[in-house]
C-alpha cells in the first residue's frame, strides 16, 4: 500500500491519496473528517431506533461493523458530493 500526500494549493482542500491493489483513492482530508461524525451519529440513530421500535437485539459485531461500515460509507459520500 503506496500512500501520497498533495495539496492543490491554500485556497483547496488538502488531498492525501492511497493505492490500494493498484487502485489510486484520493481523499479530501477537511470533507471526509467533517462527515464522519455525521455518519456515525445517523447510524447510532438508525440502531437505536431498530433496537426501540424492532425489537433488534445487539451482537456483539454491531459496533466494530458500524464503525468500519460508517468509514466506508463517508468515503462513498465524499466521492459523491465532489
């Protein structure tokens, strides 16, 4: 795994790009950190409530998986809102 750090300039976000199985992933460091909570709490929100209204009782995979899904789902975001 090959890790590139740049910035386009003052004015842009800072951009740190990784290489992943030949893949190149950039990543706007400001954007993905500012969503990350935001993912986080609406899942939490989305586990209380199928806990509450659903009856879901917790395993012990739901908060490592929410953790990992939650970073994977800000990065998809982060693509999509560029």
């Amino acid at each position: 795994m090959t890790c590139y750090f740049y910035a386009m300039d003052e004015q842009e976000d800072k951009v740190i790009s990784f290489e992943l199985l030949g893949l190149t992933f950039p990543v706007k460091v400001a954007l993905f950190f500012r969503l990350v909570p935001i993912i986080w709490i609406s899942e939490l929100i989305l586990l209380f409530a199928s806990i509450f209204f659903f009856d879901y009782q917790m395993t012990n995979a739901d908060m490592p998986g929410g953790l990992i899904s939650g970073i994977l789902l800000t990065y998809l975001i982060h693509l999509l809102i560029d």
